[in-house]
C-alpha cells in the first residue's frame, strides 16, 4: 500500500516549486576572453563545483577511523567540444593562443545563459586546452566536425552577478 496521497504529494511539489525553476543543462555558454565570438562554437563544456579535494582518513584508538575534508578543489579540468568552421575558426584561434605570448593560456568565463542576458557567471582563470586530433570519416555526411579535449583551469568561487533575474513562483 502506498503513502502517496494527493494532499501528501502536493506537499512535495509546494516545496520543490518554491526553489524555483530547475536549471536546464543547455541554457549555458562558454566565453574566453580575447575570442568573445566563438561561444556559439563551443557546444560542450564544464560547469565549475567548489567541494572538497578529497578525504583524509583519520586514525581512532581501537583501529576505527574518522573523515575530514582535504582543502578546495580549486584546480579543475572538463570535457569540452569546439564545432570547427570552413575558415577554421577554431584552429586560428588555438594558434593564436599558443604564440600570442599567454603559453596557451587564457581566462574564461562560463555563463548561466548568454553573454548577453545571464543569471550569473563563473570566472575560470589559467585555464588550457588538451585537444584530440578529431577523425574525418568520408562516410559520415550527417554531423559537422567537432574537436573534443579536455579544459584544464583554477576556480577560486568568482560568481559575476547576472544581468537577468530567474523566474521566481510564488504559490
């Protein structure tokens, strides 16, 4: 027998609405300073998470153990995936990041929504890429080239406030 009642229930949904509208993955952007531009390129990315690094056993008397935090996590990688262009956008800009001066590295910011209307940002800072070489496949006629790789970078919390607000439902 269920305890699921309709006025049980309605409890659940009266709490979980008053959070607010849950995020939607793809309503997000990847910017890096320097090639504003190239966000509508970059399909795929890592959204940043503070949290701790790990445990730390702790020996107790009697053989037990306890657990404590490592410090924050702040150095970070994710996946990330970049649509390449036939005037090769992407690689120009790998070029010019690699012999501009900078090693390769570059600030970033990820935006909850666009650049131009955003609840907020998370500032990503030294950040590099580490790119696969992407297949070609005559076969395929059905998908445009995609070059996939990792993003290496440090998040130290920045939150850039938005310039939009989230939809917030009162009921």
């Amino acid at each position: 027998m269920t305890v699921s009642s309709p006025g049980y229930l309605q409890t659940f949904y009266s709490a979980t609405r008053a959070l607010g509208d849950k995020a939607v993955v793809s309503d997000a952007a990847f910017e890096i300073e320097g090639f504003e531009g190239m966000y509508l390129l970059t399909p795929q990315f890592p959204t940043p998470e503070l949290s701790s690094a790990g445990e730390i056993e702790v020996p107790t008397p009697l053989g037990a153990a306890s657990w404590q935090p490592q410090q924050v996590k702040v150095h970070q990688q994710g996946s990330i995936t970049l649509m390449e262009t036939t005037a090769g956008h992407i690689s120009n800009m790998m070029l010019s990041l690699l012999t501009g001066g900078s090693q390769g590295r570059f600030a970033a910011k990820v935006y909850e929504g666009t650049p131009d209307k955003f609840y907020r940002a998370y500032r990503l800072v030294d950040c590099f890429l580490q790119l696969d070489n992407p297949d070609r496949n005559w076969e395929d006629r059905s998908q445009v080239l995609k070059i996939s790789g990792q993003l290496f970078f440090h998040y130290f919390g920045e939150i850039v406030p938005g310039n939009t607000q989230p939809t917030k439902f009162f009921g």
